[in-house]
C-alpha cells in the first residue's frame, strides 16, 4: 500500500482544517492508520491512530477533544478532522499503515510499516 497526505495549509489559532490520507492498493482494511507530527527541531511525535475496521481510535492527550479520526474503508481514505488549532499544532503531519495483529492505539513509529510524504499545517495569526 501507498499513502499520500493532503488537506495541509497555514489556518488561524481557533480555526480548522481536515487532512487526508488516501491508499493505494486493495489491501488497505487489513492495516491500522496513524498520524504522527513532527514540528522543527522537534521529534516526530504520535497524534492519533484508528484500527482497521475504524471502530476504535487513540489519541494523544495534546489533541484529545480537538483532532477526530476517522476512515472510510470503501474509499481507501483516512481523515484527520483538526479543530481549535493551536499555534503548536504546527507541523509536518504523516500518515502511516501499520498491520500490527492487535490494535493497542500503536503509539511507537517503529510499529507502522508504510509511510506518505507528510503534509505542512501552519498555525498562525
């Protein structure tokens, strides 16, 4: 499978946006889908992940109550609905496939098999 993210752009603190993950291949139902950030100078961090079938996601305490994540399976896309962004909500966002057997929120990076090329949210007044 292959990811590629979109949706990324520079939004005013308070304001949202929502990224794409689009996937190529049939296989994409048989992997969980993470989104990780990484600011500069910064590591890469975990923002959130969604099981396979889309029935149980996991999120970081930093985007808990802002960030939902959502997938439709039939069209091979995951979304990242981003809400009350924060200045430090700027980031190169990734999205990543991992098929882990069981879903346990799949925090680490190390655990996703497949990688897009990330996409910039810039939050600024």
């Amino acid at each position: 499978v292959q990811l590629v993210e979109s949706g990324g752009g520079l939004v005013q603190p308070g304001g949202s946006l929502r990224l794409s993950c689009a996937a190529s291949g049939r296989a994409f139902a048989t992997y969980h889908v993470g989104w990780f950030r990484q600011a500069p100078g910064k590591q890469r961090e975990f923002v959130g992940s969604i099981s396979r079938s889309g029935g149980r996601t996991y999120y970081a305490d930093s985007v808990k109550g802002r960030f939902t994540i959502s997938r439709d399976n039939a069209k091979n896309t995951v979304n990242l609905q981003m809400n009350s962004l924060k200045l430090e909500d700027t980031a190169v966002y990734y999205c990543a496939a991992s098929l882990a057997s069981n879903y346990d929120g799949i925090r680490r990076a190390p655990e996703y098999d497949v990688w897009g090329q990330g996409t910039q949210v810039t939050v600024s007044s």
